[in-house]
C-alpha cells in the first residue's frame, strides 16, 4: 500500500490529512466545469476500534463516493445553455458525492482523485462518514 494512502487513511483529520498529501496544487488548472476530487479514504481505524485490512483501505480508491473538492475549473457551476445551476455550488475544502463511473480516475502528487464534471456532483455533506452501506 502506498504511504500516501496510508498517510490520509491513519489522518486525525481526514480534510487535513487529504490537504497535506496531495500538497501545492497552484501548478493544476482544470478545464470548462470540470472538479478535481480527492477520493475519501474511511479511517484506517473504526469506530468500533477495528483495525481496517489493507485490501479495504485500497477498496476505497475503486468504490469511493465521497471526495474532497481540491480545485475547480473557471466554468464549474456556472450557468450555460444546457445547465441551469440556480446559485448551486462546491468550493473547494467541500465534501461531494459522485457516481465513481462517472469520473476519471488519476493521482495527483500520489494522491488519487477523480475529475468530475459539475454536473455530474450529487450533493455536499458535512461529514463524509454519513454516507455508508450499511445493510
């Protein structure tokens, strides 16, 4: 497992922890509406005190829904003729969900991430930890 990985999912603050792994993005410059999104990585850690395997950790990556903003293009969430966003909007430090099919995955400075495109974000929480699968 990489150490940037295990470095966000063993953060005591999973905002923090993203932030400080992925590192100076002033060099990125996403195009049209598009939204640069680092892939959420749940605690290494439970809060049951349950110790995460590696594969589950990496399982993130692939099946992540939540991510953190980390920067958006000059056109994310502005109005065109095809979309209408009402006043809608993510800045960056926001969590989102996104369909992970509907994204391109990368790694940014090792970090990974998905590029999305505005319309393509579902929702802004507070807490990535709120969305689960829990049966």
């Amino acid at each position: 497992m990489s150490a940037k990985l295990m470095e966000i999912a063993t953060a005591a603050d999973p905002r923090k922890g993203i932030q400080k792994a992925a590192g100076d993005l002033g060099n990125v410059c996403l195009f049209s509406g598009r939204v640069l999104v680092a892939i959420y990585i749940a605690p290494e850690k439970t809060a049951g005190g349950i110790y995460r395997p590696q594969a589950n950790i990496r399982e993130d990556i692939y099946q992540g829904v939540v991510g953190l903003v980390l920067k958006k293009g000059a056109m994310a969430f502005k109005d065109d003729e095809a979309n209408k966003f009402h006043g809608q909007d993510v800045q960056v430090g926001d969590w989102v969900t996104f369909r992970p099919g509907d994204a391109k995955r990368i790694q940014i400075n090792g970090v990974d991430c998905r590029i999305v495109e505005d319309v393509l974000i579902d929702m802004v929480i507070a807490d990535p930890e709120i969305i689960t699968h829990r049966k």
